[in-house]
C-alpha cells in the first residue's frame, strides 16, 4: 500500500479504517493522544485539536496556513489554534496515498515516534487504502519556480514530456565530519516512499541541545526518537539505519512540506541545504503564479482556509 504513487490511481482515497497511536511530542516533552480516520471525498487533510472548542478546533493542512518553521512545520487556523511537527505524518501520508483524512490530537503537536515516518507508515497500512468515486487532484506545473535564501535553493520544474510523476534531486552540507556533503536522488515512479525514506530518522547536534532545551524546544527529544551527532561520532547505540541517513531525512521533510499544496504534485524537484522555511517559500512562489501550475479538476477542496466549522463528515 506505502508503495502508491500519484499515477497508480485517477481517483482520491481515504483510510479504510480508524487508526490510533499515542507518543511523546518532540519539543513539547508532552504525551499526545492521535488518531486518523477516514473522511469524506474533497475533504484533504485535516487536523483536529481535541482540546480546544470544537468551532476553533480544525486546522488543515495547508501551505499558507504554515505559521511556523523553525525546527520543524507549524500550521495554524484563523482562530489561532495551531498544530506542529506535522511533517513527518504528512510525508506519510503522501508516501501512503492519502488524500483525505481527518488527524485527531489530544494536543498541539503531532507525536515524534522514533523520528522517521516508518511508524505512520505502518498506521496507515494497518487501516488500508480505499478508493473513492471523486477524481484525484494533481497538480502539474508548467514552468519553472526557483526561490533561494542565501546558500539554500528550492526549485520546482516541469516533467519531461509525457513523463508524470514526482522526482527529487537534494544536496546537504554540514560542517560536522559525520554528515559533510551529501547528494542523493528520488524517482517515485521507480522507488516507493516507503524503500526509500520513511525510515530515516530526524537528526540534530549534541552541542546545540542544551540550548535547544532553554528556548523551549526538543523538551521531548532524546536517542530514542533522534539521531544524536556529537563532534566526531553518532551518541545512538546502534548507530544509523543507512550511510545517507541524513539526506534521506531532508528529503522526507521536503515531501512532508511539500504535501502542503493540498494535492499530489507531478514536477521534477532540486532542493540545495533545504529547510523547512524555504520548501514553504517554494509552494507560495508557485502558487502566486497562475500560469506556473494547472491542477487537473480544479475544484476547491472543501473545506478550504480560512477553515470554517462545518467540515464535511467523516467518512
């Protein structure tokens, strides 16, 4: 099922069962409560904040509902109840699929696991993938969109002709010797989200913890749920999971980021020292140019943003 791409079907899906999991959120430190149900066809992602009123509780998951990106993806609605950490869910459930699914959150900030999307990814394949009458959005572009911000560029271009589908080209660099430079690519017509990224976990650096911790942020970080690099070696036990972990990382949060655009996108993608600010940058770029993009049944997803109360039922 992890294995769909945005050519495998010309109609939207949804789960075909509830499905739930609980975790620690990243830089909150708190326990959170989630669960993903099914919804209703043009719904898209949604989430819903449990503990707050139920007239200001939906979020969707939209980019210019992107409030923050510092350290990871905060979205937030018109009544200012926010959602973060939602990358890696949202990768997932690009890498699954899923058009339309309503995330329940006890909580402001969608749980870490072990860092990768690897544990949604299971969620997901637990509830199944189910087809549904209304046709799937796709967006293609039609020529090129390239933002940058210092040493760091995002560019969106269009398929070669007849080609579909979605390909990323990504480069990292750090300082640190364990990381350094790496390049590394992804055609998803020939390799699945879920053999190719969703294992990779998220990564910082043992010297900045600390201060992480004092503004904050990663309260609920740790090895468990991090890969940890100190000044010469990797602090987790069994080490990494691939060689390019790293780079498999950023490219799972360029997809996550990217799923934003509220449909699938067929475009060829090159991301150099990318970050959470500048993948949004990227989809506002696109977006403010109309003749950069079409989107087949151009329809509106309902609900759109500013997300209204009424939201169409679950499924």
């Amino acid at each position: 099922m992890s294995g769909f791409t945005a050519t495998e079907t010309t109609k939207q899906t949804t789960l075909g069962n509830k499905v739930s999991c609980s975790g620690i959120g990243l830089h909150s430190g708190s326990q959170v409560n989630m669960a993903i149900y099914p919804a209703a066809a043009n719904t898209g992602i949604i989430f819903k904040r449990l503990d707050v009123p139920l007239e200001q509780s939906f979020i969707p998951a939209y980019f210019d509902a992107v409030c923050e990106s510092r350290l990871g993806t905060t979205i937030r609605n018109r009544h200012g109840v926010t959602v973060a950490t939602i990358e890696h869910l949202m990768a997932a459930l690009w890498g699954a699929g899923i058009d339309n699914a309503i995330v329940e959150l006890d909580g402001p900030e969608v749980p870490i696991m072990d860092g990768s999307s690897e544990p949604f990814i299971f969620m997901l394949e637990c509830a199944g993938v189910v087809p549904m009458a209304a046709p799937r959005r796709i967006l293609r572009v039609l020529k090129t969109v390239e933002v940058r911000d210092g040493d760091s560029v995002a560019r969106i271009e269009p398929n070669r002709d007849g080609d579909e589908g979605c390909v990323i080209g990504i480069e990292i660099e750090f300082e640190n010797p364990m990381i350094k430079r790496q390049v590394s690519h992804y055609d998803f017509r020939e390799v699945t989200f879920k053999q190719s990224l969703s294992r990779a976990r998220t990564f910082g650096f043992e010297h900045e913890v600390t201060a992480l911790q004092e503004m904050g942020l990663a309260l609920g970080g740790s090895l468990e749920n991090a890969v940890v690099v100190g000044k010469d070696r990797i602090l987790n036990e069994d080490g990494l999971r691939y060689d390019d972990e790293f780079v498999r990382h950023k490219a799972l949060d360029c997809v996550g980021d990217l799923y934003l655009a509220g449909c699938r996108i067929d475009a060829r993608f090159t991301f150099i020292r990318p970050g959470h600010a500048i993948n949004n940058a990227l989809l506002k770029a696109l977006f403010a140019d109309e003749s950069a993009y079409v989107i087949s049944h151009p329809g509106k997803m309902e609900p759109a943003y500013p997300f209204l109360p009424s939201v169409p039922a679950y499924a």
